[in-house]
C-alpha cells in the first residue's frame, strides 16, 4: 500500500504509455502500467524501478478485466486514484473499401470503446481521490480526417467528443478531464508498413518531409495538462498550425485535403 499519487496508464509497454509511465514515476508517482503485452510490461516496469509501480495484463476490450484491474490496483495505492491516462490505441491505414472488417472492429473497439471502458470503471475512483483526473489519448486526426485514415479519425474525433461530455459530468464531483491531441509521434503504429509502400509509415513520414515528434513531447503535454484547467492539448507545433488553419481556414484545408493524388 502506498500513499503516493497514483496514475494508471492503458497501453504501457511502449510508446506515449511507457515514456509516460517513466515520466510519472520520476515525479514520484505509483504507477499502474497496463497492456495486452506481458513480456512488454515486465520490461517496462523493470525500467521504472520495481518498487515505482505494478503491472496489469489488460485488454482495454474487455469491461470485466477493467473492473478487477482498477479494484487491485487502487487497493495497492491505498485507494487512490489521481490520475487514469486512457493511452491504449492501434491504427489501420488505407482507404475504407480496403480495409478489413476485422481492422475496422479492432479500431473501433480499442479506440473508442476501450476509452468508454476505462473512463467508466475508472469514474467511481476518481469521485472518491481530490483533484484526480481523466486523461484520454485522443490524435491531431481528431481534428480533421485525412485520406486513408477514415476508421482511425472517427475514433478520435469521437474521443474529443466524449471528452467534451465527460467534462461537464464530472466537473461538480472535481475531475477534471483532459484530451491529448499528438501531431505524429514515433511510436510503434508507426512501424507498420505504409500501405502501397516498402517503406514504414514513419519512413514514409519522412521521406515526405513530415514532421514526427518523440515521445517525450507527448509526455510533456500530458504532465502539464494535468496541471492545467484547459481540455484539449496539442502535441506538436504541427498539430497547433491545424487546429488553428481548420477553426479559421477550414476551405483551405478542405481544398488542400482534395487536390488531385499522383497515381501509385
């Protein structure tokens, strides 16, 4: 049992969720590191020091295994509950009349319901710690959806939506609720192979000239957010140029979204 601030972090074994969980862990924090990765999570929580947290094998699909989940892990940190980061999510490139119904279900179902799961088991524990919070990993595709990421960007679009809700349920009970919003960061969605291509999907970033954030950026935000009265935080300078180019400029990025693509 411990008295520290507790963070329970979905997706931890690697990416956003293990830099955060390393983040939090230096400030001091009881870390519950989450993942459907078993080997991953013991490596990670080698890495954050045995005695800074525990591990969790979750799939964030799965509304029982949050339940059993959240009751250890807050009976460890003595009933706390500071902070849930919703961080788990997968993406599945291409356009929706190539895409598998198994890929649309498995981003459907991790994205988005995987987030609906976490929030409402965690919610209950949240009530109950002063000043906690609920942090949902959301994307800059939440801001406007590009070509070949239809699936994936109504996943984020919704989560901002939930967010948005969650917000003004939860402020009279004292939650605050934040929504982290990352430009692409290299994490290992973006070591799937780029569709038509050889190369990887951050390669093919790349090599295109698009900019792709660390980790650790991701990490940055989702520290301070928690210490912050705003909902929604960007990661990446990228990702503010779009916010503010689709509240002021929408028909531009409408007009550049549809120019005409080179043949493959």
């Amino acid at each position: 049992m411990t008295n520290r601030k507790a963070v329970f972090i979905t997706g931890a074994a690697s990416g956003i969720g293990l830099a955060a969980a390393k983040r939090f862990a230096k400030e001091g924090w009881f870390v519950g590191l989450a993942d459907i990765n078993a080997a991953g999570l013991k490596a990670a929580l080698d890495t954050i020091g045995r005695d800074k947290g525990a591990t969790y094998l979750l799939d964030v699909r799965d509304r029982e295994a949050w339940t059993d989940a959240l009751s250890i892990f807050t009976a460890a940190s003595g009933g706390r509950l500071d902070a849930l980061l919703n961080n788990a999510g997968i993406a599945a490139a291409g356009e929706l009349d190539a895409l598998s119904e198994a890929d649309i279900d498995r981003q459907l179902d991790i994205n988005l319901k995987g987030v609906v799961n976490g929030a409402r088991a965690a919610i209950p524990y949240l009530k109950k710690t002063p000043g906690s919070q609920l942090v949902n990993v959301a994307s800059c595709a939440g801001l406007y959806g590009a070509p070949g990421m239809s699936i994936y960007a109504a996943t984020k679009f919704a989560v901002r939506g939930l967010s948005q809700s969650l917000e003004g349920e939860l402020a009279p009970h004292g939650v605050g609720v934040k929504c982290i919003m990352p430009w692409f960061v290299e994490t290992p969605i973006l070591s799937a192979a780029a569709p038509g291509s050889n190369e990887t999907l951050s390669q093919n970033l790349r090599s295109a000239g698009v900019t792709v954030y660390t980790v650790e950026d991701s990490t940055n935000v989702i520290w301070n957010a928690i210490h912050s009265r705003e909902r929604e935080h960007i990661v990446g300078g990228k990702g503010k140029q779009l916010a503010f180019m689709t509240r002021y400029f929408p028909g531009l990025v409408r007009r550049q979204v549809l120019r005409p693509r080179k043949a493959s």
